[in-house]
C-alpha cells in the first residue's frame, strides 16, 4: 500500500480491526475516517441491529467532509455494518449523507489487502478470512448496481504486487549488507497452497516471463513501477502445519468425479490448477529453512 502515493493525501473510509488508524498512517494515509466514525456521524445507516437504531430522527449533517476513496486493511467485526456503510460510500460518491439518484460508474478508488478466503486457527476447520468479506462486498455491489466492483489495487497474496514489494525489501537488505552480487533465487514458505503456494508459483511465472518477454500487464494486482526485478525464479516451499494438512487436504484436491479444486482465490485472479502445486512440501518451516539451506550449499555438517 506504501506504493500508492496518489491516495496518500486522499480522504479514504478504512476498515478491518484494530488500531485501523495507526495502521493507515503507517502506510501513508494522512487523512483517514473509520467505519465507526461514520456511522456515529450518519447513525441513520447503520439499520441492521436493532438495538442500535435511533429512536428519534437526528438532524441531517452538512458539515462532513467527503469521502475520496475507500481502504480494506481487514476483515472487520461487524460486517453487516461495513458492508452497509462501504457500499454507501461507493453508491454516494463519497456523501452518504446525501444520497445521488444514480450511482457514479466507476465508483471511488478501492484499495484491498489480504485476500485469503480461509484461514487456519485453533477450530478444526478453517474460519473467514477477509477474501470472504471481499466476496461479500463485490457480490452485494454487483446485486445492487449490476456493475463489477472495481479494484485500484490488491494486495497481500497470491497479488504479484505483495512478492515484488517482497523482494524489493529483500534487494535493499542486500544493499545494506554490501552484497554485490544481485539476488537471482528466491523461496516463499507458506501453508496455504491458494494463497502462499500459487503467488509465489505466480511470480515465478511472471519472473520468467519478465526475463524472456517483458514484464507483462496484470492488472490491480499486478506490479507497480520500481527498480526492475533482478530476480529469476521463486521457489514455492509448503509446510503442513496451517491451511495445508496431508491428512485431509480437501481444499487441494479434485472434486469427486475428477474435476478441479474448486477455487478459493479472489475474483480478478485467474485460476490454474497447476499453480497450487508447490515445488516441495515439508513438515514445518525448520525443514523449510534447512531445505533452501542444502539447495545453497550450506548445509552444516
């Protein structure tokens, strides 16, 4: 998000959880408003919980100033709330508080982070991630609009953007570090194999394409203009200790009857198979790091 330096000065809606602000300003946003402070400002939006509703009608608001854009950092609490008041914004232009008659297309700029659709905590299951919000935003805008929500930018993985930004850190942590020679193999460790496994198997592609072709378009997940890429290859490693589990992979193999997997990753990435497959698979991340250490021939005796 860092590298989103046009919408650094603009008024952007954030949500997810937390320290949201902190977050933002982290990033680069200067001028953010939360969801909660939007809906504190027109509580007449939020209409979902009934114990929240007002019982009398507040004056209408004129002094709020508009909303440029809107930033997903994360899945938030209350998602029937985000939802309601982002697509507000989207549908307003900005001015929730006044409305417009018909919906401006395209809609304000959208930035999202984290694309997983599931992720592993203590449940025996996998739980909600922010994709399935994603999901739930784009669904509701298409239902409503009958127009495709569109993205200024995706990140996190599998996004090419996230492996670049990446390796751009890496580069620099070289640089410091005196080390010459330019860094022409990299490894990507993870346990999901939809979101870990296909972007860096995804940047390897876009690797060698880069190295043979150009580097190709690829949309609002794609890269973004830095120092070109002295990278070759992504080496995609998977561990067994999260999404991934040997003993019940069943959001990684086909369907029965032979058919694909079905797709957990976002909309606006093209599904290969193929992708998800990771070039090794381990135990854990020690056995990770002592496998990319005997690729490199430093393995210790």
């Amino acid at each position: 998000m860092k590298l989103f330096s046009e919408y650094h000065e603009k008024r952007m809606l954030v949500s997810g959880q937390g320290p949201v602000v902190e977050n933002a300003q982290g990033l680069g946003f200067r001028n953010v408003v939360t969801v909660d402070e939007l809906r504190m400002a027109f509580p007449l939006l939020d209409m979902v919980d009934l114990e929240r509703r007002l019982k009398t009608t507040p004056l209408p608001r004129n002094d709020f100033p508009r909303i440029e854009g809107v930033l997903l950092l994360g899945e938030p609490v209350r998602w029937e709330t985000s939802l309601q008041l982002i697509m507000d914004v989207l549908l307003s232009n900005g001015s929730p508080g006044a409305g417009l008659a018909t919906p401006p297309y395209p809609h304000l700029p959208v930035l999202a982070s984290n694309m997983d659709l599931l992720w592993m905590a203590e449940a025996k299951m996998p739980r909600f991630g922010h994709g399935t919000f994603l999901l739930c935003l784009e669904t509701i805008y298409q239902k409503v609009t009958g127009k495709e929500l569109r993205y200024e930018g995706l990140m996190g993985k599998p996004s090419i953007l996230t492996y670049q930004y990446a390796e751009d850190l890496i580069r620099r942590q070289a640089e410091r570090r005196g080390w010459a020679a330019p860094i022409r193999k990299l490894y990507a460790v993870g346990d999901n194999p939809m979101s870990d496994v296909y972007g860096a198997n995804l940047f390897h592609q876009y690797l060698q394409k880069a190295t043979h072709d150009g580097a190709p378009e690829l949309g609002a997940g794609g890269p973004r203009q830095q120092q070109p890429s002295a990278s070759q290859s992504c080496i995609s490693i998977l561990v067994c200790t999260g999404v991934y589990n040997p003993r019940n992979p069943q959001s990684t193999e086909p369907v029965l009857g032979g058919g694909e997997p079905p797709f957990h990753g976002h909309r606006d990435l093209c599904f290969s198979p193929g992708l998800m497959e990771a070039s090794h698979v381990v135990n854990d991340v020690n056995e990770a790091v002592q496998l990319v250490f005997r690729k490199e021939g430093w393995a210790l005796e």
